[in-house]
C-alpha cells in the first residue's frame, strides 16, 4: 500500500478499538498514533500536529481529563 503523509491520533480507553483502528487506518498508508486517556493524548498534542484525531467521547472521562 503506498504511503500517506497524513498522520492521525486515535484516542479511545479501549485498547481494542485503539488496535482496529491503527491497523486499518495504518494498512491504508496513514501513520496512527494511539492514546489511552485524554492526559496521554494532551501530551502528544503538545509535542506535534495531527491531521486528523479520531476521539472516544466518553464526556464524564473527558471533563474528569479537562479539571
């Protein structure tokens, strides 16, 4: 599969949903990151850009990540 410059942060607290998807997406020439919480993914927001975050939106795990 030909490689894609697009870079995606998958954020999910299911360690399952986060595998799918990174193997997906990454078959698909995307480079995926994956993080657990919300902490984890505020930390590798702060280190670089993201094209394209796909986000679990569990608002309680959220708003405890956010206080």
């Amino acid at each position: 599969m030909e490689e894609n410059s697009s870079s995606i942060l998958v954020v999910d607290d299911n360690p399952e949903i986060r595998e799918i998807i990174q193997v997906l997406l990454g078959g698909e020439g995307y480079l995926v990151e994956t993080a657990g919480n919300g902490v984890k993914a505020l930390e590798m927001l702060s280190q670089r850009e993201y094209d394209l975050i796909i986000l679990d939106t569990d608002k309680e795990k959220l708003k405890n990540t956010l206080k």
